[in-house]
C-alpha cells in the first residue's frame, strides 16, 4: 500500500503532559508520527463515533490525539482504514434494531430450550442427598412462616398414615407404578391464608394441610388421590426442576455449592402455589391416578373434590389467594373426566 494522506495530531509520549504537535500517515502496515513510525497491530484504533475526539493509543502509555473527528474519519477512510462491521451496525438504526431482535430471540430460545434442557441435566447429576437436604431446609423455612404445627390429635393422625400406609401396600402388591425412593407425610396447619393445600418438596417431604383433610374427610379417597398426585411430582422430581428453572443460573451454582440460601426467600410461594408447568401436572396427574387405583382408591371421588375446591374458592372471595394442590390449573371437565374414566 502506498503512503495514505497526512493528517496533524497532538502526540502526548506518556511521560509528559505535554502536546508536541506532529502529522501523522499510513504506508503499508505502519503508523507513521513525525520521526517514528509504529505497527498498526500494536496500536488501540478508535471507533468512529457521533462525537468526541478520537484518540489512536500507542504501545508504551502515549497516545495520538485528533480535535476534529470528522477530519480523522475522512482521513482513515482515505488511508484504507474503514470501519469494522461492529462499528457499521452500532452506526445503523436498523442493523441496531436487527441485533436487538437476534438478541431476544436468542435470549427466548434459551429460555423455551436451552434452560429446561440444562435443568434436567443438572437434576441427572445432583445427588439425593442433597435434593433431600434442600427439601429439609425449604420445610424449615415453611415452618417458620407459612406453616404452623398441626391442630390433628393422634388418633386423627394415625387414622390418616394408616390408611396411606394401606393404599401404599396394596398397589405394591398390585404391581403398581414404582415409589420414589425416599418420600415421607408431614401434617401443618395452613398459615398466612395457605388454607386447604398440599405440595411436594424436593427430596421427597409432602406436606398436607389440616385444612385439606378437613375439606375431605368424608372423602378419604379422594384425599389419598391427592397424596398420591404428589408423591408423582416427587418421583419425577417436578419440585427441582421447577426451583432451577425459577432461580435459573444462581439456583443451579447454589445447588452445586450446596449453598441454597438464596432460594429460600422465594421457595416457599413458589412451591406452595404448585407453579408447575401443564406437563408437569398432567404427569402428576397419570402417576397419581394409576398409584392410587392399584392402592383400592376409587379416584373418581376427585370430581367431589374439584367441585368443593370451586365453591370453596367462590365462597371466600379473596380470603384464599393461593391455590390449592391439584387445583393449581383450572380444575375443567377434561381433568375430571380423567380420574373418572375407567
């Protein structure tokens, strides 16, 4: 390349703050200043921009200074110097707004794909031990706020184990879907307007409200359907899944740390509303329906419980904002007909 055109500069050596005037030009691959020449791949090039000087950094702390930045990039066009694609799309509103739309694309097929796919991979690899202690301490946090102990005297309590016990031993004599491996019942009365609820907990911990039991006591099989309807959210390990995917890239460190405080604050709305996913349920759903059969329940008494669940709701008027077990999506005639089909 031969020698470009000549441009004056204010050239500071970095030793003194002092500008010593000199012209500067292009031959080749070298930067000439005055006296001294340098390698453009050594140089800190500026980015054409609306305003401001422009500033050419040199090895060893100086630099080259140009007052007018039009007349610098009128001269680094001159001299072969065009701006890079970066600097081009910065400069166009268009190809601006192009990057921004590749942006949230980007951003939304990680979200709809890539997030759920790194969720599963990270429940594969993370061990129940540690599942089952994040659950222990999601129980505490309950506990201390949106939970209370339970008003159920012992005889209530045993009645109600009892009968899981005995749905549990049939559908393993029947042949029924396989349990999880650890999984365990926990009676609370409902705090903080939770009312009539159960949900599941990460490490296998199901926690049903007195409430709950009271709505059904006349209705144990559709009780134990519910149960059974959540020890399915236990076996797939929906509680996890959903926990990673709320807290994202911080939940997934914390659970490889094994430091879960930062999902203790949100968890306990988040779990105790069941936001799972429509798949997500209607797993649930088939898992309990097909426990619950081969355990002797007749899972069509869930009609009953869909029923209570609508007009317990409309009966409160807002006393109740959250939403109760199975009842998380709308309890409609397709999910009724599902416990009830043969």
């Amino acid at each position: 390349m031969a020698a470009g055109p000549r441009l004056a500069a204010d050239w500071f050596d970095g030793r003194q703050a002092r500008a010593r005037p000199v012209e500067v030009w292009l031959d080749g691959g070298t930067l000439h200043y005055g006296e001294h020449r340098v390698p453009l791949a050594g140089l800190g090039w500026p980015e054409r921009q609306r305003h401001g000087q422009r500033q050419i950094l040199l090895p060893g702390g100086g630099l080259l200074s140009f007052a007018d930045a039009g007349a610098f990039d009128a001269w680094a066009r001159a001299s072969g110097r065009g701006d890079s694609m970066v600097v081009r799309w910065q400069q166009s509103w268009r190809l601006a707004g192009l990057s921004l739309l590749l942006l949230v694309a980007g951003l939304a097929g990680a979200y709809c794909w890539g997030l759920p796919w790194a969720v599963d991979r990270a429940v594969d690899v993370l061990p129940p031990t540690a599942e089952q202690r994040l659950g222990e301490q999601l129980l505490r946090s309950l506990d201390g706020d949106w939970l209370r102990p339970t008003r159920l005297d012992d005889a209530q309590q045993r009645l109600w184990r009892g009968r899981w016990q005995r749905m549990l031993a049939q559908a393993r004599a029947a042949g029924g879907p396989a349990l999880p491996g650890r999984f365990e019942i926990h009676f609370r009365a409902g705090a903080k307007a939770l009312g009539p609820n159960a949900f599941a907990l990460p490490g296998g911990d199901v926690v049903i409200t007195d409430e709950l039991l009271a709505l059904l006591a006349d209705e144990p099989d559709a009780a134990l359907t519910v149960l059974a309807h959540e020890l399915g959210h236990v076996q797939h390990r929906h509680g996890l899944r959903l926990l990673l995917r709320a807290g994202a890239v911080g939940v997934v460190t914390s659970v490889l740390l094994g430091d879960f405080s930062s999902l203790l604050a949100a968890a306990p709305a988040l779990l105790a509303t069941n936001a799972y996913s429509r798949d997500n349920e209607r797993e649930a759903d088939a898992y309990g329906r097909a426990l619950a059969r081969a355990g002797g329940a007749d899972t069509a008494r869930m009609a009953v419980f869909f029923e209570r669940v609508r007009k317990r709701q409309a009966d409160a008027a807002g006393e109740h904002p959250l939403a109760i077990a199975v009842a998380t999506h709308p309890a409609d005639a397709e999910r009724v007909r599902f416990f009830s089909e043969p």
